[in-house]
C-alpha cells in the first residue's frame, strides 16, 4: 500500500489552472445565456461559406460544374445505385441518364433546336418529367416547367410568355392539349408521350424513344458557359396578373440543390418528393438535392394524406418534403396505432403553422423540422437550422454581409413602401412587420422574368437607403425577433396563398368578369380557422336588370381557374367600395370575413361535395368553422 508521504508526491497543477478552468466554465456559461445559438449559427455558416467557395474555386479554374454535369457524373460513379423509385419500379443513375440520352437524341434527330432554345414541359410527377427535363438540358436547352392544374386563358399565356419551340405534354394531360391546340401559336411544335397521336400535327415521343441510340450527345451542347446563364423556366404568381416565368439560373439550381445537404442530409438518405414537380421546391430542392448528395428519391403521382406514412415505411424514406398544408393534413387523418414506427428525421419545407408543427412532433416522433424561405425568382433565402417553432430562418451579422437584406416600412392603405421627407425607406425596428427587401448586386442577381421587362423592373425598388441601390421586393412582409429569428407575417399586394399556391387576386377577377352579368369583381383571401394561408373570396357588383346565376358560376369557375384558386366565398354587393387612389378597397372585407351573422350582404359558399355554390347560412358557417365541411 501506498504511504501518505506517497500521495502527497503526486504532481500538483499549476495555480493558475483552476483560475483558467473557472474562467471557461464562465464564458461557456456566458455564451449559452448571452448568445446560445453562436455555435448553431458558426457551423451553418461555415457551411455556406464552403459551398460558396467549391464554386468560386471550379470557376477560378475555368471549370463551370451544374447540376447537370454532377448527375453525368455520379452516373458513372455509381450507375447502378436507385436515383428514383416511381410505384415500386427501380431507376438507376444509369437508367435516368440512358433514357434521357435516348430523348435527346431523338429531339437532335427530328428538330432543330439550337442551344439556348426553350421548350415547354406539361407533365405531371413521372419518371418521364425527369427524363424529358435532362435530355433536353443535355441539347442546351431551356426548359419551362408548366403548372398542368392552369387552364385555357392561364396556360396560353404561359406557354406564350416563354416562346417556346417545343411543347411536350404528358399522355395524362392529353384533355388539357385538347383544350388550348385550337389557340396555340403555329410555329410551336407539339410532342406527347404517346406511342399514338389522335390530333393531327402532333408528334409521338414513345415510340421514337424506343428506336433512339443510348449514346450521349455531344458535350459542347450541354456544356455551361456561364452560370448566370438560364437553364429553367419556373412560373409563380408574384403579386399581380397572370403567372410569369421566373428566369432560373444554374448558380440558382445549385443553390437550391444543396438544400437537402445544408440541413444535414447525406447519400445515405432516402427523400420522399409528393410535391409536383413544375414547383422549384420539388424539382430545385428536391431532385437537384438529391443529386447533390448523390441519394435516391422517391416520387409520388400525387400527394396521398392515406398513404404518406406507408409509403415512407416501405420505401425507408428518411427525408420528407412539405409544404404547411400537407403536415396539416397529415395531422387531420385518424390516428393510427405506430405513427412513429418510421425512419423520418428530417422534413424540409415552408409554411407550416406553430401549432400544426407542434402536432406533428408530437404524434409522429423525433423529426427535425427544417424550415426554410425563399421565392422562386429571388436572391434570399432563409434557413431555420436549429429548428426554433415557427420561423423560418435566422440572420445575424456575417450573415448580412454576404445576403444583405432589410425590413423596411409599409403603408398598407396605399399599398407601397413608406418614404421619409428626405424620399428615403425606413426600416423597421425588431418585433415589428415589415416588408422584406434584399439587395442586388453581382454575387445576389435578380433575373427576373422571361419576355416581360415591365414586370422584372416592378419587382425591384430604387433609391431605398441612397442615391442608386437596387432591392428585390420580395411582396413578403416579416417580423424580426430581438433573438433574429425571422417569422413570416403576411403576403403584400394583390396575392394570397392557399393549398401552398400563390393565387393572382387580378387573374380571378378577370376570369369572373367575363361573365355576362358581373359588372365588377374585388377578389381577397379571408382566413379560416384551422387551415394555412387564406381562401379565397369575391366581392361582386352585377350589371343591371341581371341575377347571379349560381349554376353557370360554378361551372365557369372550374373550367377556367385551378382548383385552389377558385373562390371559395361569394358576397354580393350593390355598390363597390374604392380606395383615395381609386383601387378596389379590400381591408374592410377582409376584415369582415365570411360570417352571416354580421355581413347582411348575400353570401355563398362553394360546396365541393355538391359541385354548385350554395346560400351560406349559419349552420353551414357553423360545419365550416368546426371543420365538419371539407374545404
């Protein structure tokens, strides 16, 4: 045994040691309470500076990578690895790149695309899209996704707007064609994915598939000479009118490919996509995510609420996509015995209301909620990366200096940013709602619309805090914590959002008023207990010595608007009130809502179940409330 002589020969630390040791305990404990998210904040920053600079350093050096090159790529390192599962059939990396070759080599043999043309896609979520969208990326081409829920006056002026040379449409859209052929420009050549064509002057794709070589086309075709240079074409909404075709930059693919991978995804997971793909966050986020990762997706036709949590038990799924509405209508199925019996631990989308999101945690398990911002045609975007409920980002000050942004004040009576004497903007102080601006420069272009420059220069703001600064207006109002945690507030203008689109208050307006006995129409979003985003409602003054014929409203609404951007409220008023600036007043409508009991206006609710506008009583106002009548 050891003496006591023996102990006491031990090394004795310096004295300064235990100073020093209290002295990290203090810092780390100072750090935690005065700034707890420095860490969170450093490690997600060093990620975005990473990526940024992998880029910078492929151009330093001559090199252009896009996402496009990396998937080429990735299908010769790993050809046999599952890139989509699409109803339990199996696509390799090298059966994706095969099938898209065999699809440019049929456009290279039978039209005369040149690089840099643009071709027009209406498909709906298949393996084709995908196919379609990488074999015409491969000629150099630029592809304009279309929203395929669009109709008629819509979806003419989409495909107009993009002037294409080439239209592809889906076999399950083929009733869609049917309806805008007659309308459709003449020298735009239409190519469906069909071995069979009932139309005349349309070409088949299927067939000519099959007989096409497998080899790659040349590769000055797809080669980036630029990556400011367009690649895609993605429409949305924006604040006013009819859709617009967000130009979509390979830098802006890129940037949204390494979504998944900034929120800590890896070539191991498995990302269930249920969102369409014409949808940046579908195809950018989604499918651009997967292959910056080099991971395997799965696609879904349509999203099931039924199926979702099966589909992600047999297929392992461990990513989710959402948008707000899809958790909620995970959260309103019936509870079922092992929800958390699943592999999902990240989910990664936008809109998600706090006490939907607490919900979800609550009854499916430990999955990190990824929020995020970003408009399709911006320059910002935000990432909640420490997964604070309800906000969808955070900022501080390194952050700015690469993304500067800023919240300034608006005047919602006259619809515009607010000057100061001196015509300059001001900004808002934190914890108060102001409207989201990001600067433009080099490094955060905007490049806004294809074929409509009036709308591009309507999207930026000059002379904001000094003589010659250029902004991109988001339309999208904020609130700023004095944590700088970012929450989204509101959509400003003539937009409101419903079933996760944006819906243009002037393109349904204009859509009713080509009735014959509505003289004018003031559409707004009200908001619903329970449900994201707003409905849509209308305020209708009719012609003189006419009636409002309920039937024939039904049947125009659903023929001529998507299903989410059907008004879901009629209100019929005898005179319309107007704004000092001679615009339709909209604040005390919406205001006023939806209920019977206090609009002594006429009102009507569209009954889905009934297929017609119904008188909206109480007792319907009631069922609509308490969430007995389905939306």
């Amino acid at each position: 045994m050891r003496g006591w002589d023996d102990l006491y020969s031990l090394p004795v630390p310096p004295s300064w040691v235990p100073g020093a040791a209290v002295g990290v305990l203090s810092l780390h404990f100072m750090q935690k309470l005065l700034f707890p998210y420095f860490w969170a904040d450093l490690r997600y920053l060093l990620k975005v500076l990473t990526y940024g600079l992998r880029v910078e350093m492929y151009r330093l050096q001559g090199r252009i990578v896009t996402v496009l090159d990396k998937f080429m790529k990735l299908a010769e390192k790993q050809p046999h690895k599952p890139f989509l599962i699409y109803e339990g059939t199996v696509h390799s990396y090298q059966d994706v790149d095969r099938r898209s070759n065999r699809i440019a080599q049929v456009f290279l043999q039978h039209e005369a695309l040149k690089k840099g043309d643009t071709v027009a896609l209406l498909m709906g979520n298949e393996p084709d899209f995908i196919h379609v969208w990488f074999g015409l990326a491969k000629l150099g081409c630029v592809v304009a996704f279309l929203n395929f829920n669009i109709r008629l006056r819509s979806l003419l002026h989409c495909v107009s707007s993009c002037e294409p040379k080439i239209l592809v449409v889906g076999a399950d859209l083929l009733g869609t064609l049917e309806e805008i052929l007659p309308n459709l420009q003449k020298d735009v050549s239409v190519w469906i994915m069909a071995k069979d064509s009932a139309f005349p002057s349309v070409h088949t794709l299927l067939d000519k598939i099959e007989a096409a070589s497998e080899d790659p086309v040349p590769v000055n075709r797809c080669s980036a000479n630029n990556l400011k240079s367009a690649v895609l074409y993605i429409f949305t909404s924006g604040t006013t009118g009819l859709p617009k075709a967000a130009v979509i930059s390979h830098m802006q693919v890129l940037k949204g490919a390494a979504g998944l991978w900034a929120f800590g995804a890896t070539a191991e997971d498995i990302i269930y996509i249920t969102l369409p793909l014409y949808h940046s966050a579908a195809s950018l986020l989604g499918i651009g995510g997967c292959i910056e990762l080099g991971a395997t997706c799965v696609l879904k036709k349509k999203f099931s609420a039924s199926q979702f949590w099966s589909d992600c038990k047999k297929y392992n799924v461990t990513v989710i996509q959402y948008i707000g509405e899809l958790c909620r209508y995970l959260c309103n199925q019936p509870v079922k015995e092992g929800e958390k019996n699943h592999k999902v631990r990240l989910a990664v989308g936008n809109g998600v209301r706090n006490d939907v999101w607490r919900e979800f945690l609550d009854r499916f398990g430990a999955i990190k909620i990824c929020e995020f911002y970003g408009a399709t045609e911006g320059n910002i975007c935000f990432m909640n990366h420490t997964g604070k409920i309800g906000s969808v980002g955070r900022t501080n000050f390194f952050y700015k200096l690469f993304f500067p942004f800023d919240l300034i004040q608006y005047d919602f009576q006259k619809d515009e940013p607010i000057r100061n004497k001196h015509g300059w903007c001001e900004k808002v102080k934190k914890g108060e709602a102001g409207l989201l601006i990001s600067k433009v420069n080099a490094k955060n272009p905007f490049f806004g619309y294809a074929g409509n420059k009036r709308h591009t220069e309507k999207k930026l703001l000059c002379d904001v805090f000094k003589k010659g600064d250029l902004y991109f207006n988001t339309g999208d109002l904020m609130v700023q914590d004095h944590d700088n945690f970012l929450y989204f507030w509101d959509r400003i203008g003539d937009t409101f959002r419903w079933k996760g689109e944006n819906v243009a208050t002037t393109e349904v307006s204009g859509v009713i008023v080509m009735l014959d006995f509505v003289q004018e129409a003031n559409v707004y979003g009200v908001s619903v207990p329970d449900h994201e985003g707003k409905a849509g409602m209308v305020s209708l003054i009719l012609k003189q010595n006419t009636s409002l014929d309920l039937e024939e409203m039904y049947k125009h609404v659903v023929t001529y608007l998507p299903s989410y951007a059907r008004p879901l409220f009629l209100r019929v008023q005898e005179k319309m009130e107007m704004t000092g600036t001679f615009k339709q007043q909209k604040f005390r409508l919406v205001d006023e809502g939806f209920n019977p009991s206090t609009v002594t206006d006429p009102l009507y609710f569209l009954d889905n179940s009934k297929k017609a506008y119904v008188l909206l009583t109480k007792e319907v106002h009631e069922m609509i409330l308490s969430g007995k009548m389905k939306l």
